[in-house]
C-alpha cells in the first residue's frame, strides 16, 4: 500500500461512522450512482462468486445479497468501513485489503464489482491487470467512478505516469462526513476507456449515469437534489463502465 493510499484510508477510518451517516442521505448516491448500478447487475446471481473492490461501509451489499450469489467477498483499505459493512451484513466475508494487490486465486470470481473507487489509483493498467487476473472467462466487470471532468478541480499539481506512458492528474476534495481523500484523473473519458480495453476486458456499455426524476425526496434533502439534478446535467458526476473478460 503506498503511502497516498495509507493517507485514505486513516482519513476514512478517522470519519467511518460520519461517512455512514451521510451516505444514507447522499443524493449523488441515492438518485444518481447507485440507481443505475442496479440497472446494470443481473437479476439473478445464482451460483456466482462476487467481489465487491473498496465496498467502503457497504452500502451496495444489499443490492449483491438479495440476487442470491455463491459467495460474496467484500475488500476495502478501511478496517473501520469494513467493521460497519461486517455489522450489517455478518454473512458476507470482508478483508482489509489495497484493490491493487488482490490476494486471490486466478479465475476465482464470475463478478467484480466496484462502486467509486478505481479513481483512488493512479495506474489503472495495474489495477485492471489484476481485476482480469481474478475473473472468470465471461465474468463480468461492472464499476462506476469519478468523472474526469467534474472532478478535474482540486488539483493538487501532482501527475503519476505509469510504465506505459499514461498519465493521471492528482486531486484532493473532502467528501461528505469530512473525508479528505486524494484521488486521480485520467484526462478524459476515451482515456478510461482505453484502459479497460488495454486490460483485455471487452466493454459492453458505458455511459454516464442521469438523476432518477419523478421520485419522492425528503423535504429537507429537496435543495441538494435540485442541485445535484442542475449539475448533474452541466457536468456528469459519475461514469458507469460493464465489461467482461472474453471466452477464448
């Protein structure tokens, strides 16, 4: 674990328990991110061993739990998210463990997936090295992350060039419940793409997410909403890439 990553997780284990509060109120998660990860996960997920790459305090579990999977194996850098994703979900196996180095065996999981978390590298060929390692033939990558080009402020005038020659921007931005991360930027949207294909993953869609309309919002959380529906459409926060490793 390198030492910016050491860096996220003490400041998510400083604040797990405000992260987990304001999640549970967070627009961009609750009408935005999570809405259209659903969308993109099978029905059914029986039979299927599942990753789930910095699952923070869990959040998604739930949408993985009720699909009926094998297996659930849920890894993030934070013991303390993880020690509140544990509580929620105590059937579902959970390691403090950098996405970056996943101890599993080849070919172990027919289903990785990553809620906003890939952006916390700085080399995705290496990430997604790995992530490609572990699926099965014909499993099924699905992550969303940040979008180059709202996150792009920030920027702290760090660039991290990886042995292929990619370049990443580094940025900082404190999250809801006081978190201070750093994270990275590729330098547009084809450039992520580009990685994914680099890994030998084939991707199926990719897209930027927009808001759920039509849905009743709590009267106090309406302005954030409003907010994020004006930003949102300025400028997409989030993108949302499903991919699979082919059957060769």
């Amino acid at each position: 674990m390198d030492s910016v990553t050491e860096e996220n997780a003490r400041a998510y284990d400083a604040h797990a328990e405000d992260w987990y509060r304001a999640m549970s109120t967070n627009p961009g998660h609750i009408y935005l991110e999570k809405p259209a990860m659903e969308r993109e996960l099978p029905d059914d997920l029986t039979g299927v061993n599942v990753l789930s790459v910095g699952t923070g305090s869990g959040e998604e579990l739930g949408l993985l739990v009720k699909r009926n999977p094998r297996h659930i194996v849920a890894v993030d850098i934070s013991e303390k998210l993880l020690a509140i994703a544990s509580r929620m979900y105590p059937d579902i196996e959970c390691r403090n463990m950098d996405m970056m180095d996943l101890s599993f065996d080849d070919t172990s999981f027919g289903l990785v997936y990553s809620s906003l978390a890939f952006h916390y590298t700085h080399d995705w060929d290496r990430l997604l090295a790995g992530v490609y390692r572990v699926l099965k033939p014909g499993g099924t990558l699905l992550f969303s992350t940040h979008n180059p080009g709202y996150w792009s402020k920030g920027a702290t005038g760090a660039v991290y060039t990886n042995e292929r020659g990619v370049t990443l921007t580094e940025h900082a931005a404190v999250l809801p419940g006081g978190v201070r991360i750093v994270y990275y930027n590729h330098k547009d949207i084809a450039s992520l793409h580009e990685a994914v294909l680099h890994a030998g993953l084939i991707i199926d869609t990719a897209y930027d997410p927009e808001v759920i309309r039509n849905t009743a919002v709590p009267k106090g959380e309406r302005t954030k909403y409003e907010n994020m529906v004006t930003t949102n459409a300025k400028n997409p926060l989030f993108h949302i890439v499903r991919a699979h490793r082919p059957v060769v």
